[in-house]
C-alpha cells in the first residue's frame, strides 16, 4: 500500500539535481560531472558482477558521455594551457579505458578510471574549498574594516 512509486522518486530526484546545477557555481559543476561519472562506473561493475550486460554498456557509456561532452567539452585550450591539454589527454585515455573494459569486461580498468576520477574530483573540491576560506576571509576583513570605520564615527561623536 505505501510501497515507493519509483517514477515519482526518480521525479524527485531529477528535481533535485536540476536545482542543484542551476544553483550551482563553475566549480560544483564540474564536481557534479565527476560525481555523475563515477556513478555510473560504480553502476558498470555492479552490472559486470550481475553480468548484466546491456546495463553494463549504458553506464560505461554515460561514464564516457560525461567524460568527453561534459568534461572535456568544457576545457578552456587558450586560457588552460598546459594544464587543459594534459587534462584533455588524461579525460581521451579514460574514455579509452572504459571502451576497452566494456569490451573486455574487465572491472579493474574500470577501477582505474575511478580512481583518476576521484583525484581529480579531490582537486577541484580543494579548489572550491579555498575560494569559499577566501570568501569567509574577505568577509572578516570587510567587516572588521567596518567595526573600524564605526568606532572612529563613534569616538568622533565623542570629541
């Protein structure tokens, strides 16, 4: 009787996911991309153990999906450098990697492309992390140079 109706969780999942990216800054969209990718090479194992294959071959491919047009599409050449090519090499041999462990069936390739996922994704959280430190300490400053703008109104008042 109060079973879960799987279309309306999946409903509220979406919803859910939307809000997020619209309310998302450039950098927890891209750590919504790796999260995403992981996912769905977390999925792929599960599948490859089930032996599940038309699952399997979805999930890698929406891993691979995430990878080139979310991730790699969105790599910036000219203002990255070298850091966005050797990303753009690193995002090909991951593509490269879940092909081949879809064709393979092999969850240790797999496994491979997570963990380089998981760094990265470590990285750009750092990132976030340091922006939010610097918002905070800006904040602070600002307000402290506040307290002084308002005590020196205060002992000017007095005088």
């Amino acid at each position: 009787m109060f079973g879960l109706n799987q279309k309306g969780v999946n409903g509220y999942a979406k919803v859910g996911v939307e809000t997020g990216v619209l309310a998302a800054s450039p950098v927890k969209l891209i750590v919504m991309l790796y999260d995403g990718a992981i996912s769905a090479c977390h999925s792929a194992i599960a599948c490859m153990q089930r032996k599940d294959i038309e699952q399997k071959g979805a999930m890698l491919s929406k891993a691979i999906m995430i990878i080139e047009s979310g991730l790699r599409l969105s790599l910036d050449r000219k203002a990255g450098g070298e850091i966005a090519e050797s990303l753009d090499a690193l995002y090909a041999y991951m593509s490269s990697k879940l092909a081949s462990a879809n064709v393979r069936n092999e969850p240790a390739q797999v496994q491979e492309v997570i963990k380089l996922l998981l760094d990265l994704k470590g990285a750009w959280e750092a990132i976030d992390n340091n922006k939010a430190t610097a918002q905070v300490l800006n904040q602070a400053k600002n307000n402290q140079q506040g307290l002084g703008v308002a005590q020196g109104y205060a002992h000017q008042a007095k005088v």
